[in-house]
C-alpha cells in the first residue's frame, strides 16, 4: 500500500478534503494531510488566496515542505490546486518519491529548476472548462509534463468546477469525483505491482 502526502487547496483542510483521504485509507493507504494554514478555513478561493499572500506564497510551500521532511522519502505527493506547487516541487525534487497526484493545477516543471522525472508516474485532474485549469495556463502546463513523461495522465472532465471532488463544497460533482477517485486508486495499485 502507498503512503501519500495530501497538500490541501485555498480554502484549507476542509471535510471533503479528509473524505477523499478516507477513501483512500479504507483502500489500505496511508494519508498524511497537514495544515498549512495553522487551522484557518476559508469560504472562498480569494479570501484563502489572501491570506496565502499576507504570509507569502513561498511560505505555504515551504510548510508543505517540513511536512514531507518528518516522512519517508518514499512516497506519493499529491496537492489539490494551491498544494499542487508544493506537491510538484517534491516530487521533482525529493529523491525517493513514488508518484505524484495533482488535482485542478499544474506548474511548468521549470519552476523548480529540472524536467519532470521521466519515470515517476504522475496523475493530472482537472475540468475541461475550469476558468482557473484551463484560463490560468495550467493545462498547458499538464501537456508539457505529460509529453515529456513515460508514465503520466491527464484527465480532463466535463464541467467548469474548480474543486470538484471536495464533496464538503457547492462545487462538487458527484460523477466526476467517483471517476476521479476511481483512477486515483488504480494509480495507487499500480505503484505496488
């Protein structure tokens, strides 16, 4: 079974966040989520991405960070949207990691100074009609790394939700969610055949 760090998005460690790692942990795996926002929940996108720019975007990363650093190398990073760059960042740059799972963002693998590896397996989620995955630059960013990757997806799914599969949220979509959360597990079964 996998051992999987989850960096949570803007709004902070909401229920549905903890959900998706309990489906996971009812699968056999082991979830780590830590907080990045010191106990702070959000009602919207801006209001969490302000406090992320009252403390410093590096800072957030930075937490996500000491957070990987008390785990074993070997494990699998995944981040949903603000948690994907500390995710990424990671998963390119800690020796050991066993896969990635990036849900509603994508960075260019430039940022952290290297090309994806070309053997970690890696998932991307995001919505077809997303304003910030798609508007934002983000699915390019996806098809960079799946073009330059051997074991890597991106999955696109119908609808224009940014955090689909946090079922605490009115912008949850039950379909796209249970397929998401479906390939999520057999990425995870696969990284131990």
């Amino acid at each position: 079974m996998a051992e999987v760090l989850m960096l949570h998005h803007a709004l902070g460690p909401t229920k549905g966040i903890h959900a998706f790692a309990d489906e996971l942990r009812r699968a056999g795996h082991t979830v780590h989520i830590p907080d990045l926002f010191d106990g702070r929940l959000f009602n919207t996108i801006e209001d969490g991405m302000a406090y992320v720019g009252a403390i410093g975007f590096e800072a957030i990363v930075e937490r996500g960070t000491r957070a990987a650093s008390e785990l074993p190398r070997e494990i699998v990073y995944a981040g949903f949207s603000l948690g994907v760059v500390a995710a990424q960042k990671l998963a390119q740059t800690r020796e050991g990691a066993r896969g990635a799972l990036l849900f509603y963002a994508c960075v260019p693998t430039r940022m952290f100074g290297s090309h994806w590896p070309a053997d970690l397996p890696v998932q991307i989620h995001g919505m077809d009609a997303d304003p910030f995955f798609v508007g934002e630059g983000d699915i390019e960013a996806a098809r960079e790394l799946v073009a330059s990757a051997n074991h890597a997806d991106l999955f696109l799914y119908p609808g224009d939700q940014h955090y689909f599969a946090d079922s605490s949220l009115p912008s949850y979509d039950a379909d796209a969610a249970a397929l998401l959360l479906q390939r999520v597990r057999g990425f995870l079964r696969q990284l131990d055949e």
